[in-house]
C-alpha cells in the first residue's frame, strides 16, 4: 500500500529547534517572569525519624529571604500520591520523614545563594528510629512498621490477614493446576534472581516555574509531567483546591523514562505562589533528583518451572518481592505488572503466582521504562536459559518451540489472537545474527583488538546470548484507560491537533503528525501542535505503558477522520456533490467528477465561520480491557495488545579484569507498523543502551536508607564508549488495533538487552549471573573460583 | 569585576563574579538559553561549550576565567534560516530525540570536525564519550557526526 | 569547583594561575624533560615530546575524564589532588618524576615517591606552589619498554578501579637493567612495588616467570573495598596486569629482534 508519511523517514517536527538551542524547557522560561523568586527544599537528614521541632529563626534573617515555609503554616495539607495519598507534602511536628527526600520546608528568596545559605542555617531537631534497609528486613517478625498500622488495613488489596506490616499490597495469579504440571514435569527447576535499584537519570531533572492568578484564583505551573491532568488532580487534592484552580502547561521535556509521572515540584511551587503572590521557580541538582524522586523497584524474583525432557513446559510458578521504598508511587501497580509477566512469551498451561510491594526506608521506587516486566524480562529470560543448558537444548530452539503463538494463553488467561509475533522476533534477530535456530549459534571471531579492552587471546572469552521478551502495553486490568484529541483549521492555514500527550523524547508529536498527514494526505509542514495544557487540551492519558501511539495515536486518527467527514459534509453541500465523489488532497477537498468544484480548505473553514459553523474534528479512543479477578487474575483481555522483542547480544570477557564488552547487538521487534521507522530504531537504541546500564554498569547504592552515589561520576550510564552499533530488523506484520496497525514500543525496546548480556556471559565463561549489575568484581570474582 | 570576552563572534563586556559560572553568566546574562546544565560537575557534558577552540563543559569555568577568551555556543552555528551542516544532520539522521544533551553534543562534534576533516565511527564515539545521551543509545548522533563529516569536507562553501 | 557545587558564594579569596604563562610550557633539555604544573591533560595527550618520551604519561593523560575535563584539567591539579586513582601518578612515578615545589622560601624538589603521603595528601607546605614536574630524559640508543592500562567500571570518563604503569631499561642481550611497576587505585597512594621491581632486577626479560611477579604484586598492594571496586578484586586485577604487562614487554622484545 502506498502511503505519504506512515512508514516514512520523516524529520522529527522538534528536531529543529533542539538543535538550534531554541527549544524551550522549564528553565529556560525563566526571563519570562519579572521577579521572580528562588526556591530551595529542606530535605529529611535521616531516612526514618520523627519530627520534633524545626527552628527557621535564624534563616529567616539571611538577607533576601521572603518567607520560609513549613507544615504549620498549611494545616489542611493533604497528602499526595500517584495511586494511594501516602506521601506528605511537608513532614509536619511529630509526624515521620520516611526517605531522605522527605520535605521539610521550602526556602523562598531573591536569589539562588540567599535560598541557599538560609537553608543551611534551618534547626531541625528529630527522634531517630531504626531504618529499615531493604526487602530482608521489612519482612522480619518485628520489624519496624514504615508506615502506620491504618495505613496498612486501608491498602492491602488481598488478604488483611497477610503477615508483616511493611508490605503496602500483594497480588496473586492462578491458571490451572502448578502441582500436576509438576508432577508431569521430567524436571523441575528453581532458580532466584535479583535486580537492583536504577535510576532513570533523565538528562533534564526536576524544574519548575510558577505563577498566581489573584484575580481568579489559578495557579499556573510550567513543569514536566507525564500526564498532565493527573498531576493536575494530585496537585489540587493536596491542596483542597477544585482542578480548574490549577493549570499545567508543557514546556520541553528533557527526558523522563518514569522519572516525571510523580509530583515533584509541583506542589510546593503551588503553595508558595499562593501566598507569595509573585512566580517562583524550583530547581533541582542532580543530586536532589536522585534523592527525592523514584527509582526501579529493586527486585526479589524466584521462579520454579517444570519441563519435559523435550522441553515443553508444564507449570510456572512464581514470587516476586518489589523494594517499592517510602512511598506507594506506582508500586502497587507495577508489582501487578511484574506478576502478569512472570513466564514471559511461552506457553505454559499451568501457572500460580504472587507478589508483594514492600515497604522500606529506601528511595521510593515508582516508574521506570519497563514497570516491573524490565525486571521480570531479566528473571524468566536467564531462567529459560538456565533450562535450555540444563536439557541440552540450544536456546533458540527452546523459545522457538514454547513461544506465543496464535491461540496462546498468557498467564491472564488473555488469549492472544491477533498480531502474535513472538516466533517472527526470534527468527528474525536470528537470522540478522546469522544463529542457526536449528543448530550453531554463529558466534563470529571477534578481534580482541577492536574491542575496548586490552585483552589478548590469552585472557579473552567471547559469548553469544539470546533473549525473547513481551510486555502488555497500555494500563490494561480494567483501568478506564483513554485518550482524547482535537483537530481544527486555523486561520493561518495550518491544521491544528490538540492534544495533551506529553513528548518527552520519545516522538509522539511527530506520530501524530504523520498520521494527521495520512489521513487528511496533506503535508507535514502545514501540521501544527499546540503545547500541552490542562486547560485547553483534553486527557490524552500518560506517557507511559508504551501507550501513546496506540491511544493518542488511535485518537488523533479518528480526530481527523471526523475533521474529514465534517469536511466532506459541508463541501459536498458547497459543491452540490455526492460523498462519493470528494476527495482531499494537500489541502484541498474536491470532486473527483467536477474539475470546478475545488475548494482549499481554510476557504471551506473561512465561509463555514461566517454561517457561525466551526469546522473541527474530535477523536476518544476508549479500548475496553477487564479487571483481572482479585483471586486468580484471570481476565478475558487485560492489556489491549502484546508487543515482543527478541535481542541477540555478542560479549567479550576479559579474564584478567572481569570487564565485559558488549560488541554487537541484533533486534527483531514486533512493531506492527512503523509509523516512523527512524524513529522506532531510536527507540530500540536508546532502550539498548539503557538494558546495557541495567546489565553492567548502574546500580543506585543504598545502604541504611542513604544512597552513596548521587551522582554521575558513581551512577554509571553508558557513554558512547559503551555502546555498539545495533543491528535491528523491524517485523511489520500489521494486525494490531493501533493506528495503522502500530504497536507500542517505547519500553519493549529496553527489556530484552540485560537478560541477552547476561546469557552471553554464561555463553562465554559458562558462569551464569542471576543479580544485576554484573560487576567486574563479581565476575573476577566467579572466575578465581574456578 | 569586569571581563572582556569573544562570544559568538561578538566582543561583550560584562559584570562578573567568581562565584558566578560560565554557564551561568551565558544562560542568564547574555540570555542565551541553548546552553543547558545536566549536573553542574563536569560528568555529562550537556554544558559544553567551544572555548579557545577547545570543548568545555562550562560549569567548571568560573565566569572570571573567561576573560580575553574565545567562546562558542550553539547559538553560532545557523545563519538566519540556514542551518549548520551538523545541525541539518542530527536533524535528518533521526539523531535527536528529547533534544536536552544535543547543544553540547553538537559543540564537541563541532570542535571534532574543525580537528579532523573524517574521523571514523570509533574516533567520533571516543571524542563523543564526555557527551551523555540517555535517549538515543548514540549510533544516530554517530551516523549525523559522520554524515556532517562528509558534507563540510565534499562540498566547498 | 565540584567541591564546591552550590558553595562558590562561600569561597572567600581566588587565585587563578591560568595567567602565568611560566607554568604552562613543556621544554627538553639533553637530561631533562619539564612540565609546567599549568600544562593540561590535553596537551600531554597530544603533545609529541611526550607521546615519545613520556609514552606513560601521554597515554594515561588521554584516559583521564572527557575530552571537555582534559582540556581544563592541568597535570599539577591531578599531582597535587593526589587522589589515590589519579590516572597520571603511577605514570609519574614510573617515569621517575620529580616535583618542584616553590614558595617565598625558595624552591625544592620532591620524588614522586615522597611526594604522596596519603589519600589526597601530598608532601608540599602551606604556602607551596607546585610549579613544575622534573623527569629525566631517556636516553637515545637504550632500549625502554612501556605499558599502562586503566581498569575502570565503564569503557570512558571513569574513575580508575586499579591502573598499571611500568617502565623497563633492558639491555642489548635483553636483561632488564630496571624495572619501575607502579599501580594506582590499589593503595593509599600511587605505589612502586620495591619487591617486584628487585625480582625482576637483572633477569632475563624473556625467562622471567610473570606468574611470581604477579604474585609479589598482589601481596605487596595494600587496596580498599570501595564503589570501584573489592580489595580482593584488586589484587587479582594488579597480579594479572602484572602479568600482561611482562607477556606484552616479551612479545615487543621479540618482536624487535
């Protein structure tokens, strides 16, 4: 089928002014606002302690100082939170700090140094308690209670009765019979595997500006987030104010990977603008974006799977236990995730399962490219290789055998039964990777010397890994997911999509544009897009799940399919012509039968506006999935569509150091339809670097509540030396309910490169690591062992 | 006290203070904004700027270090309308994505391509490596590097 | 300045030596090879004095930080920080550096080996200036070998979990005349192994079992458990890059006769 811009190379629509610096982000708003203000947060000095007293005086005497805000001054503060209000806004007298991005107050002055140095000079006097430093120890018999007892009764979603205080919800998952798979089983294998605390390390942190409407009571802040008008709402509850009372707009997004879904300076920017009557603005450092807002669940995953002697699996069980930290954020729903997940893309006939968000003194874990199925992707895919070396069988040949395919069950009990392509990544990477599924993995000679270690033959192992991954896109499990888009001719001959979606990278804004241009076959370059605002454009969902193609995208195509059928109405009325005879064309509606009747568009929108007619399109895409059953998760449809992947990744192990390169890097992504291919490598790239971070190199260390390496000299993300060139094929076997038959892919493309490292590393050195990162020192290690 | 500096092919004269950053002094007293911070020690890049021909990330330059000196910001390279051959291709070679460490990326490739006319794949990811890049995993912003490479030594203004 | 990240409004008095054009030359002389305190890393990477002369130093200058940090950093900052991970101070100390420390009182030279007395402590006295960095020059005619490799958590900007920097003098029939193996990151400060250095001290460079030179190496280091790395991970890392270093010194000399 031939098409204008879907499946086109097509320049990103933001790409311009990045890269001339116009591009505008929060900070760069600044010189906007005359006067404005500086604000610096007082955070807790102690992971778990109480509140006793906290002394401003002398701060307040620092000149340049405005005001200087505590919990006293807001008596009616309400606590905030993406899924349950747990997390106070500031830590009150006699009330817990629970993390050390805990707030305590907020310095307002002139300037930047004056914040500052008041801050410094704020007493705060507190009773300290024992901190609870992880998943071991939230789960003893009389562990300190993180949170309070009625917390606990209010939140847990199963079982009440359910032991240990610390853990914020459990959930549980069962299909069929896990005992008689068991026993038809010719071996039963368990295996732990353990994943670490991340960062999203966006490059952009956490910044805000706001500013007061006296007259109509309205707070505006420009700040990041991924979802616009639940912010909007977790502001106003907080605050006790009505939502229209706070208005949010989009700057530029400097990155976000789950980072920007929680409130960061939102609440506290609202506050002082509404007292101070003048705009202010908060900045984070790195430092306080790494000790305040979310990380990764660190993960306890144990698996126990039952095969045949052929390799066929009978029965999967699972537990998993997720540090979700201080504070619920997305927790409860990502341990939800991580358990739906817990086979990956194979068929397994009988699966039971539970998992468990607990609670502990550690940074918050909330969203992060992956929501649970990143981590899970590490467990079941080193698991299943585990099984593959254990029966003799080649890996390939293994996922090959037990992948989805039409008429599969997951572990939902969601029958897949469209656009299934699990079997089309595996044989798709492999034959970029030139593996034999039948026999020979082709791992090919690698030149010590092109690698960037300093290994020579002697002391270097080279390795080839597999790993087949899926993940469920969308909120799915009943949540009334949907989004919501406008479409309209604007005076200036453009065609305008409203819409919310927040870009923050990842190219929705360009997606959108495409398919306007699809539809409506009309130019790119007369396609424009107004800036997110919760005033002026509706719900379009969060940028998360990996939904924005498939939601906003779907609304933004019936958008303009309702635009064009308005079109067509009006102009054939015009033209005196049937609907069958009109057609649209770069900006032009006209009849195939009449030459004369042709009319550009904005002259249709120009003549409609004076009979009073407005000429716009709107589009609401609401795809229905169901609430998995509390006792079993079993539904008929919990996410509206899978997306799989399958990586194929080639190490090199240096046997002196214990460092592993990564040298080559094969994809095959279930994309459905590549609304821009470019884009869609981008994703694959940048998700590959980050499954790379995730494998070797990063890890948020924590001990006692502290993290030990806020910052990027210790927090270690790929550079460009880290990263290979990738090779990746795009299967475009459309069949999806997305727009044009496109799938999400956003977090897809992260999940598959860290289990792939790790299976090549046992491939290599035939030492099998199932904790993440995989540290030269642990690898060094394992080797002097043997 | 006061400094005298080249920016942008401009002499300026302005105010300083030593506790006052390059970065600072170019973001808020010359306004421009294209020049962005991303940790304020020097680890990511982001801040880069061209300084006596030499990349830097410019929040480790106190603002008085940079009198009598040479400096280049992102802001420099388009003329009107038309733009630098580096930033057409990040453009086209889909090599920006949330756009936050592509003024600093672009200025060190910049720096890189005056140095050697046709670097190769691993000289520019070696000259790259003190530009972090969350988003795009680097082969794009390595095809546009290359790319550029070839239109500014091919072509003759 | 990333000491005093938010802090530089408490700096009270600056003194920026970026104008003193003394501190900032490289000159040779028939003994002699000095280094401005001011040089930056930079310019040791690309400098061809010290590329040829000073192989250790210019390579382990090319892998300090970013291209952004080298072309600020200055070689005297990295001396004087005395960081125990300092890329360039095992290189110093293999090449046999002395450092110039001058103030009102007059000037003195320090060895290398002196100069670091801890975790970033160095030797030099309140009111001291390191100035310049003295090494001698090698001889033409007289066969040296070198070999320096950084071990770090990532392939760029990283620093260092363990280095290696050794210098060899051998002998036309291949004895080694002397031997300097300094490692960095696997001590308090940048180290000489004296024990290793008298083991390999006359012998053969092609008999030499590296195997015994690895194992002096790992006993004599005294490393930490830090985020860089385990103390025992060091130790084995410093053994075998002792090892490497020797296979590499005997295919080099094989190879040239």
């Amino acid at each position: 089928m031939s098409r204008r811009t879907v499946g086109k190379e097509i320049k990103k629509v933001d790409a311009r002014e990045k890269v001339t610096g116009e591009a505008l982000y929060t900070e760069d708003l600044t010189s906007d606002f005359g006067g404005v203000l500086h604000m610096r947060v007082k955070r807790a000095p102690h992971p778990h302690a109480y509140l006793r007293d906290i002394d401003t005086s002398k701060a307040e005497e620092v000149p340049g100082v405005v005001e200087i805000f505590t919990a006293s001054d807001f008596p009616e503060l309400k606590n905030f939170g993406l899924i349950i209000k747990d997390q106070p806004v500031l830590v009150g007298i006699d009330e817990k700090m629970r993390y050390l991005g805990d707030a305590l107050a907020l310095v307002v002055a002139e300037s930047d140094k004056a914040a500052l140095r008041a801050r410094e000079l704020i007493e705060v006097e507190i009773e300290e308690l024992e901190v609870v430093d992880g998943l071991e120890k939230a789960l003893e018999e009389d562990c300190p209670v993180v949170h309070d007892e009625e917390y606990i009764e209010a939140t847990h979603y199963i079982d009440p009765d359910f032991c240990c205080d610390n853990v914020l919800c459990d959930h549980p998952l069962q299909r069929g019979d896990v005992e008689a798979g068991f026993a038809e089983a010719d071996y039963v294998i368990e295996g732990e595997y353990r994943t670490q605390f991340l960062d999203q390390v966006p490059l952009q942190v956490e910044k805000g500006i706001a500013d007061y409407d006296r007259e109509n009571d309205v707070i505006t802040i420009w700040a990041a987030s991924q979802w616009l008008h639940d912010t909007q709402a977790d502001v106003a509850q907080a605050m006790g104010l009505e939502k229209d009372q706070i208005r949010i707009k989009q700057p530029e997004i400097g990155g976000a990977f789950g980072k920007k879904e929680d409130v960061s300076v939102h609440i506290h920017l609202a506050l002082a603008v509404r007292e101070l009557r003048r705009p202010v603005q908060l900045i984070y450092n790195r430092e306080e974006s790494f000790l305040a807002q979310s990380k990764r669940h660190a993960m306890i995953i144990r698996h126990k799977t039952g095969v045949t002697e052929e390799g066929e699996l009978t029965a999967w069980q699972t537990e998993v236990f997720g540090d979700t930290g201080a504070y619920a954020s997305s927790g409860p729903a990502v341990l939800q995730k991580s358990l739906y997940h817990c086979t990956g893309p194979y068929d397994v006939p009988n699966v039971k399962g539970n998992s468990y968000a607990v609670y502990t003194n550690n940074p918050y874990g909330g969203a992060m490219r992956g929501f649970g199925a990143t981590q899970m992707g590490f467990a079941y895919e080193s698991h299943i290789d585990r099984i593959a070396a254990e029966l003799d069988i080649d890996p390939a040949q293994l996922r090959h055998k037990n992948a989805y395919r039409k008429g599969s069950l997951t572990p939902n009990g969601q029958e897949l039964n469209q656009s299934v392509n699990a079997v089309e990544t595996i044989e798709g990477a492999a034959e970029l990777a030139g593996w034999d599924i039948e026999g020979d993995h082709g791992l090919p000679a690698i030149d010590p010397t092109s690698t960037p270690l300093e290994a020579d033959e002697e002391d270097i192992a080279l390795g080839r890994g597999m790993a087949t991954i899926m993940f469920g896109f969308g909120y799915g499990e009943g949540f009334p997911d949907h989004s919501i888009a406008e479409i309209e001719l604007t005076e200036d001959e453009t065609v305008r999509i409203r819409t919310s979606a927040a870009d923050v990278g990842q190219g929705v804004r360009t997606v959108v544009t495409q398919i306007v241009s699809e539809v409506l076959k009309i130019d790119p370059g007369f396609i424009e897009l107004v800036r997110g605002d919760t005033h002026t454009t509706r719900n379009a969902g969060s940028t998360s799940a990996t939904r924005q193609t498939y939601f906003t995208g779907n609304a933004v195509k019936e958008a303009a399919e309702d635009l064009l059928g308005e079109i067509y109405h009006y102009a054939s009325r015009e033209f005196g012509t049937n609907h069958p005879e009109m057609a649209v064309k770069d900006g032009r509606v006209y009849s195939h039968v009449n030459s004369e009747d042709d009319m550009s568009l904005w002259e249709l929108n120009d003549r409609l506006a004076r009979q009073g007619v407005e000429l716009k399109g709107r589009g609401t895409f609401f795809p229905k999935t169901y609430k998995p059953d509390t006792r079993t998760g079993q539904a008929e449809k919990v996410y509206v569509d899978y997306t799989f992947h399958t990586q194929i990744v080639d190490v090199a192990v240096d046997l002196s150091t214990g460092l592993i390169s990564v040298e080559n890097v094969y994809s095959g992504l279930d994309v459905g339809q590549a609304i821009n291919p470019q884009g869609v490598e981008g994703q694959i790239e940048g998700g590959t670097a980050q499954g790379i971070g995730m494998a070797l190199t990063e890890e948020v260390v924590v001990e006692d509540g502290v993290i030990q390496n806020p910052d990027l000299s210790r927090y270690l993300v790929p550079t460009s030396m880290d990263c290979p060139d990738i090779e990746s094929v795009l299967i475009e076997n459309a069949g999806s309910d997305g727009p044009f038959g496109a799938k999400g892919i956003g977090e897809p493309t992260t999940i598959a490169t860290a289990p792939a490292i790790a299976n090549a590393v046992y491939d290599a050195i035939g030492i099998r690591f199932n904790q993440l990162p995989i540290k030269p020192e642990r690898v060094k290690a394992e080797l002097e062992r043997q | 006290m006061e400094i005298t500096f080249t920016i942008n092919d401009e002499e300026r004269t302005v105010d300083a203070t030593p506790d006052q950053r390059l970065l600072d002094l170019i973001r808020e007293d010359l306004g421009l904004t294209g020049t962005k911070e991303g940790c304020g020690k020097g680890e990511c890049g982001v801040c880069t700027v061209i300084m006596d021909g030499e990349p830097v990330t410019s929040c480790l330059v106190l603002a008085p270090q940079a009198d009598g000196a040479e400096i280049e910001t992102i802001e420099n390279l388009a003329e009107g309308d038309d733009l630098h051959p580096l930033q057409e291709s990040f453009v086209e070679n889909g090599a920006v994505q949330c756009g936050f460490c592509i003024p600093g990326m672009i200025m060190t490739a910049k720096q890189l391509l005056q140095e050697e006319r046709n670097p190769d794949r691993d000289r520019i990811r070696q000259a790259l490596a003190g530009n972090i890049c969350r988003c795009t995993g680097y082969d794009k912003i390595i095809d546009a590097v290359e790319d550029a490479a070839q239109k500014m030594s091919g072509g003759e203004a | 300045m990333v000491d005093y990240f938010e802090e530089l409004h408490k700096v009270e008095h600056w003194l920026d030596l970026n104008s003193i054009d003394e501190l900032r030359s490289i000159s040779v002389s028939g003994e002699e090879v000095r280094i401005g305190s001011m040089v930056t890393h930079s310019e040791l990477e690309t400098n061809p004095t010290i590329k040829e002369l000073l192989p250790l130093l210019s390579q382990s200058a090319a892998e300090v930080g970013s291209w952004q940090i080298r072309s600020r950093a200055t070689v005297g900052g990295n001396v004087v920080t005395a960081s125990p991970a300092g890329d360039t101070l095992a290189p110093l100390m293999a090449h046999d550096a002395r450092f110039v420390a001058a103030s009102t009182e007059g000037r003195r030279e320090i060895k290398a080996e002196d100069f670091f007395t801890g975790p970033k402590q160095n030797a030099l006295r309140p009111g001291e200036l390191l100035t310049e960095i003295v090494l001698p020059r090698p001889q033409a005619g007289k066969s040296r070998l070198c070999y320096w490799e950084k071990v770090g958590k990532r392939n760029a900007v990283i620093i260092s979990s363990v280095t290696i920097a050794v210098e060899l003098k051998i002998s036309e029939d291949g004895k080694i005349e002397k031997a300097r193996p300094c490692y960095g990151a696997v001590a308090p400060t940048p180290v000489l192994i004296q024990s290793a250095a008298e083991f390999l001290q006359d012998k053969n460079l092609i008999d030499v079992d590296e195997s015994q030179a690895g194992e002096l190496v790992a006993e004599e280091v005294s490393p930490i458990d830090d985020i860089r790395g385990t103390e025992e991970y060091r130790r084995q890392v410093s053994r075998d890059l002792t090892i490497r270093a020797l296979r590499y010194f005997r295919r080099e000399w094989e190879g040239d006769s």
